[in-house]
C-alpha cells in the first residue's frame, strides 16, 4: 500500500511490501463548504494507534523531539493546508509531495484539518471537480486523497458524516439523510467503508423516485438524479435497480441496509459508474434511456451497470478489499453476479455468448501481449492502470470455475460463510479461498495459481476410439508473459458431451478436472464413436487446440445441444473460411451457408441466439488467429476479405434473410424486453447482410419509417457500412444535435465504419467539428477511441491514424490522465505487425513516451506497451 513516507512520482508499490496502517479510524466528520475555485474541506478524524502496524515510518526532516514520538503519514495531493490541529491544539506537519507526516500521541487523538481545493481546475475527474455546474466526486482508487489529507487506502473502515454547506438545491453524500435546512445539508453512513467509497454531490438536479420494499419489510427510498431535461430518461433504470435489488434478496440473500439508495448522472465521468455506498454516481450513458434515443444494446447495458454496481454493495462496499492488489476480489465477483442477473432476467445462453466474445476481444488480447498480468497483480505504478479486462472479465471466470468445481449447493454455501464470516472486513484472495474451502472441504492451493499466473491457457485436445471406448487425451500449456517465462499446470475444468451421429446425446454434459501437464478420460460401452462437444458453456478462459475436420464442426453447428458450442462451431467455420481465403484465397463451404441458412430459419432457436450466428469473427479476431499460425496479418486484407465473405453469404441466403427481416420485425410501441429486443437483433442482423445486395433500399426505408433508435440507428449503421449514407448522416445529425449521448453515436459510427482509406481524414475532420469537446470522456471515446478500434484505418500503411491517436493521447495527457492511459491500449498490439507499420507504431509510442510532463499513468502504460 501508499503509505510510507514520501515516494517518487513512478515508485513501483508490491504487492508483497503490504503492511497494515500505523492507525485505525473509529469515525471521520466532514464539513465541506462548496466554492467553485476555492472550496474548504475541514476534517476531524478519531484515530487509534493499530497494534498490528509495523514500526514507525520514516522522520526524516522532524525536528528531533518529534522524531521519538509516534507519527502519522496521511495522503494528500493538490491540497493547500490551511491549518492542522491534534486534540484542539495547533499542529505543524511535514508537507511531502505525496501528503503529510506529524509527530502524534501514543493513545488515540482527534486530528482536525482545513484545506481548500480548486474543483474547477480538476479535468482528471479524480477527487472533487465540476461538471457543468455541478459538484462531483470520483474516489477511486486514490482521489479521495484530492479531496483532504487522509490515510486513502482500502484497509482503512470507518463510519462517515458529512455536512455540505453551498448555495445549490440538492446536496448528497452517502448514508442516510439527518438535518438539512437553508444552504446546508448532513449525512450520516453508520456502515464502515473506506476513503475511495466516499461521495459528494451538489448541483440543480431534478429527481426521478421509487421507492422498494426489502424481505424484511423496510422501505428504502430511491433517488436517480439528473438534469431536469433528462428526467423522463430514468425509468428504465429505476426499473432495473429494483429488479436487481429483488434478485439480490432471491439469489444470495443480501438485503439493502440503508434507508435510501441514489444515483446520479454525470457527464463528465472516467468510468461507466461507481458504487459509492448509498450514493452510486453514473456516466449519464449508463443511466439515461428512452426509445427514441437509445438502442436494444443501451437498455441492456444499462441494465447490467445499474445491477453490478448495486451487488457491490455487498460485494465491495461491506466486505471490500484489503488493498489494490485485491481489486479482483471485490469486481470479479461482483461482475460474475452481473452476469448471473443478465442471463436469468434475459438468454442464459446468449448473455453467455457475450460474455465470452467481450472476454476474447478485451481480455485474451491482454493476456497475449505486453500488457499481460495476472488476475491478483504483484505491483503496479499507477493503480488506476489495472482497471482491466483480466481484473475484471478474466476475474469473474474464475468465480464460475470456482462455482463448476464445488457445484451450485457448495457455492452457495461458501457465499454464505463470507458474508457471515468477513461482513465489514478488507480481504484478500485467501480469505475467498478460505472460505470455499471450509465450507466445501476442498483444498484449492492449485486453483490458486489463476489468480497469480498471467496468461491464457492453451489445452490441446485429443481423440482416440478403440472396443467401444472413446479417449480423450486433453494436454495445457500456458504461454510465457512478461516476468514470468515459467508455468505450472492449473486446475481447469473442462465441460464434455458425447452425441451419437444421429444428434442424440449418449453421455451428458461431464466436467473433467484437467490438473496435470496431460491427462486422459475414458468414456466406455459406446456403441459407436461419438463426436465430442467440448468445453461447453465455455467452463474455463482458455484456448482449444483441436485437429478437427470440418465435417465435425459442421455436425455440431447442426446438431450440438450445448447452445454455447453450437455457436462455438459455427463460428470456427467462418473463421476458418477467412482463413483460408486470406491465405489461399479459397471460397467459403457453401455445407456451411446451407446448414446456417436453416438454423436462422428454425423459429423454436431464440431470435437473439440466431442473430449472434450470423455475425462474423472480428477483424482483429481473424488477425490475432493469422499471428497464431505465424502469417503477418495485413489489416486492409483482412477487411477486404471479411467484406467479400459477408458479400457471399447475404448472396448464399438471400432469399431466407428477405423473409427472416420481415418475420423479425417487432409491431406496436417500442419495449426493451429481451424477447422483443431479440427479434431486432435479427432484424439488425438480417438488414445489414441484405444492404449488401440491396444497395440500401430496404435500410433507407427503415430509416425513415424507425420511431425507435435502435431501429434508426441500425438502419444507419448498414448505411454507413457501404459508404451511402451521406445524407441521413445528416438528417441524424440535424435530428438529435442537442441530444449529447445520440450526438456520442453518430461521432462513433461514422468513424467505426469508415473504409480503411478514409478513416483517418473521417476522424481528423471529426475532430475539427464544433460539437467535438475533446475534454469530454464520453466524445473523445467516440471518436478517438471509434477510430482506434477501426483496425483497417487505424493501421492504414501511411501512418496517419498512428500519428492522429497519438497527437490527441499527447494533447489530453495533461487533462485527463486516466483516459489517455487506457486509451493507449489502442496500440498494444504493435508488435504482430509488419515490420513497416511495427516502426511507424514504435516512433508514435515513443513520441508519446517523451511528452513534456507526461503522467505516471501513461507513462507506466505506454512504457509496458514498448517493453
């Protein structure tokens, strides 16, 4: 943890250096009285010395009495100290670039402090700043320490009250509401929390309520803040958050504990949202929705934000993490739940394909290049760069395999004992374990291994059938990832069914715990060889290595009854069609086009599962798949040959998508249910194939017919991806220009779908438009980040979107830290290229790298990037 004396501005923290704070904290008050420019935060803190703290810290630079007394070592940073004071006498501190260190007594004391911050100079979006006029905080993982001098670490609990005093109509904090009167307002949060969970709010907003009635029979009121235009946007949201907050009290019995519950929108935010205990504060795109403005894929998303960040409240609010090596800890879990809440208010199926294709586009690009790294970090630089797709994604598989190995009983059983046993506790990795462990009678030291081994897994498959026995021979091999050339075999359970060749299944699903470098499973009696469907449900994060023919992949696409490897199947064909089309300029197997064509015809298939077949692997999937086999993707060709197979196949299946569009299309007033969002899906997928051969005939007329966006924007969207959209770009534009989250779109589209000629010229010319406010999260995401995630434009042979993504990460750098950092990402895959586009990326990264005052967080990234 950051608690030593002062440190340079690039210290490497380890994991390993942990040790608990010099103090504890029985309660914290705070009084913040609001001002623009110059607000003061005074702090009175009642601290305890901790008999589990190391020695004293470092005291150098106290004057030598000082020296043989205790000391207390607080965060601060960007804060002017207007007075301290320790049990009602004046005190005068050591100020470090870092916060602050003061001689203290040997018993407990009252530290109080006074400082005062600048809230409109804050671009980072860390600590408390503005947001169009509005008072806002961000704590996590350290912005707290922005705020006033405070041991800002998550080991340290305790109970907070607040009193906000500033002329504006609502003033929020966490906890439950006490007094509140003219130009003032307290809070009180009885439950004991960390700094980073801290959260303020002040501004003119209006208030959309409900109110939701706990198992126990206490009425919570709920509160979701916005701007007063945007009041009629939250009802789907309060929907959700009561939905989620029965499925919590159904599911793992975790009932509310405050007696309100609000969420505010924010428009300037880093994040998607934060859990703040009683006060969760949202990107506005996570919250806001209406038919009219936002998409099927909004309403879910939406969805799945409000829910993870409500199960925080048990999973990272009352039990938290004991430091920022745990991160996992607290959001694994908490987005295995979300998860979990998706698929059963939605397709279980679905949402587990989804899962997976966010996990293998985010994570396994992580785990396969420089910014590899274990689920539980060993040391970081700057905490704010492990808010990544293997903490999260990567961290919520391994709750599933947790949940496979012991079975649904066993695991709701261990939840249990860790809400019991570690309520108001900051925990690690092995009190999780732990408790599964106890309460399963387990022993899981091996399974232990996923949380500190970086890398995905590779398990080769093998096949072997002789006198009625069907072998499996299944072998693991995880790749060398930076620091750590050497790996040791994990336990990774591997979910199995036989079908017979009639498509019946002779042995169920079975999951095989594959433990050692190689192992072999027999399955006996079988009258006749079966077709293996394995790693169903996609039971483990890992990569399968399997000789198969195409006349198997084929039988399962038709005839799997694992919906996930059914899909699973289907999709190794296309991509093993791009392959060879790309190397071998081969046409795709017109078994494949006749086998998907009945399948998206099979009316008893959700409309959603069949939707997701029709999609194509992703361009950077089929380059990461060519770099596997040892071909140098080229970005442009990929493009060009993902173009022509999509071309072939709404050609191949032309007929059967006419009729399956106009049998998908939803009738009557717009509802966000899964089962009518569905249909749109594979009317969106449909659409976009029939443009192709159509010349948007039929997208122009859903354009102009749509009285929803998800239908308007799908229909665009198919526009623009053949070039011919120019003028409902503009219609669009002239339609919702005042609406920021539909503006956020129309920027993010038109540089998403750019051919790869123009995408870069599309994007600069984008950057130049008057509605681009590049100091905006939300509108450089959309455009910067829409263009970077365009692989064929962004690595066009010139150079230009290099030097265009590194000009703005260079020019937002000094504003806003946290956003250049992950946007750095865009070039993390430099080194699978050739070696032109390798040189040009390189010189981009170290212009970067030389910036004038570059932050820590960029720095430590671009630098990872590079090594």
């Amino acid at each position: 943890m950051r608690d030593a004396s002062p440190q340079s501005a690039a210290e490497t923290v380890y994991l390993k250096d942990y040790a608990p704070f010099s103090h504890l904290v029985d309660k914290v008050e705070l009084v913040f009285r609001l001002h623009p420019t110059a607000t003061r935060v005074v702090s009175r803190i009642s601290f305890r010395p901790n008999p589990a703290a190391p020695a004293k810290p470092d005291t150098e630079g106290l004057p030598q009495p000082d020296r043989e007394k205790p000391q207390l070592v607080l965060h601060g940073e960007k804060l002017k100290l207007i007075g301290a004071r320790i049990d009602g006498k004046a005190a005068s501190p050591r100020l470090t670039k870092t916060g602050l260190v003061c001689a203290v007594p040997d018993k407990p004391f009252v530290w109080e402090a006074e400082v005062e911050i600048n809230p409109s100079e804050n671009t980072a979006l860390e600590g408390l700043y503005m947001s169009n006029g509005m008072y806002c905080t961000q704590c996590e993982a350290e912005g707290f320490r922005k705020i006033t001098y405070y041991p800002d670490r998550p080991d340290v609990m305790a109970p907070f009250s607040v009193r906000i005093e500033g002329d504006l109509p609502v003033l929020l904090s966490n906890g439950n509401p006490g007094k509140k009167g003219e130009g003032f307002a307290e809070w009180h949060d009885p439950w004991k929390k960390p700094a980073y969970l801290f959260a303020l709010v002040a501004g003119d907003l209006a208030c959309h309520r409900d109110s939701f009635a706990t198992a126990s029979g206490r009425k919570v009121g709920l509160g979701i803040w916005v701007r007063e235009a945007d009041i009629g946007k939250c009802a789907f949201a309060m929907d959700a958050l009561k939905r989620s907050m029965a499925w919590d009290e159904k599911v793992y019995g975790r009932e509310y504990d405050l007696d309100v519950f609000n969420i505010v929108a924010v428009d300037d935010f880093n994040m998607g949202a934060m859990e703040n205990k009683g006060l969760n504060i949202f990107n506005s795109s996570a919250v806001l929705a209406s038919p009219e403005t936002a998409t099927d894929a909004n309403y879910e998303r939406i969805e799945s934000i409000i829910a993870h960040e409500y199960f925080h409240n048990w999973t990272g609010n009352r039990i938290t993490c004991r430091d920022w090596f745990q991160l996992c800890l607290k959001e694994g879990l908490t987005v295995y739940r979300d998860q979990q809440f998706s698929a059963d208010e939605r397709s279980a199926p679905v949402q587990r394909i989804n899962d997976v294709l966010a996990l293998r586009a985010r994570q396994f690009r992580e785990d396969n290049g420089p910014l590899a790294h274990p689920v539980r970090p060993e040391s970081f630089v700057e905490i704010n760069n492990f808010y990544t797709a293997t903490v999260y994604e990567k961290g919520a598989e391994l709750i599933g395999m947790l949940r496979r190995l012991v079975g649904a009983e066993g695991y709701a059983k261990a939840l249990d004992l860790y809400f019991k046993r570690h309520d108001g506790q900051a925990c690690t990795i092995e009190d999780w374990l732990k408790v599964f462990e106890d309460a399963c009678g387990r022993d899981l030291s091996q399974f232990k291994l996923w949380y500190s081994q970086a890398g995905t897994p590779r398990v080769k498959v093998e096949e072997s059938w002789a006198d009625g026995t069907f072998t499996l021979t299944l072998s693991q091999k995880t790749p060398t990832t930076p620091g750590q050339p050497e790996k040791r075999p994990l336990v990774i359970p591997v979910a199995v069914g036989l079908l017979a060749r009639d498509g019946s299944e002779v042995v169920p699903t079975t999951v095989l715990e594959l433990t050692e470098t190689r192992q072999s499973f027999r399955f006996k009696d079988l009258a006749e060889r079966p077709v293996a469907s394995v790693l169903r449900g996609f039971s483990a994060p890992v990569i399968l290595e399997r000789s198969h023919d195409a006349a198997d992949r084929l039988f399962l696409f038709i005839h799997d009854t694992d919906p996930f490897n059914r899909w699973e199947a289907g999709r190794a064909l296309a991509k093993d069609a791009l392959l060879s089309k790309l190397r071998y300029g081969t046409e795709p197997d017109k078994a494949y086009f006749a086998a998907l064509g009945d399948l998206i015809r099979d009316l008893e298939l959700d409309p959603a599962f069949r939707a997701l077949c029709l999609a194509l692997p992703s361009q950077d999937d089929i380059a990461q798949a060519l770099h596997d086999r040892g071909v140098v993707p080229d970005p442009v060709a990929i493009y060009r040959a993902r173009r022509e197979f999509s071309e072939a196949m709404a050609a191949a299946l032309q007929p059967r998508l006419a009729a399956l569009y106009e049998y998908a299309r939803v009738e009557g007033p717009y509802s966000p249910d899964a089962a009518s969002a569905g249909k749109r899906a594979l009317a969106a997928a449909t659409l976009s194939l029939l443009t192709l051969v159509d010349g948007g005939h039929r997208a122009r007329a859903q354009f102009d017919a749509a009285d929803n966006m998800t239908e308007q924007f799908g229909a665009l969207s198919a526009l623009v991806s053949i070039g011919s959209a120019e003028d409902e770009l503009s219609r669009f534009y002239g339609q919702w220009k005042t609406d920021r989250l539909v503006l956020d779109k129309w920027f993010g589209l038109q540089v998403g779908l750019a051919a790869p000629e123009a995408a870069a010229e599309t994007a600069k010319a984008l950057t130049q438009h008057p509605d681009f406010s590049w100091k905006t999260p939300n509108r450089f995401r959309a455009v910067i980040g829409g263009f970077a995630a365009n692989p064929a434009g962004f690595h066009d042979p010139s150079g230009a979107g290099y030097r265009l993504v590194a000009d703005w990460l260079i020019k937002l750098d000094p504003v806003n830290p946290q956003t250049t950092a992950r946007m750095s990402t865009a070039f993390e895959t430099w080194r699978r290229y050739d070696d032109d586009r390798r040189a040009l990326m390189r010189e981009e990264l170290e212009r970067i790298l030389a910036a004038k005052d570059l932050s820590r967080d960029t720095a430590e990234m671009v630098s990872r990037i590079l090594a």
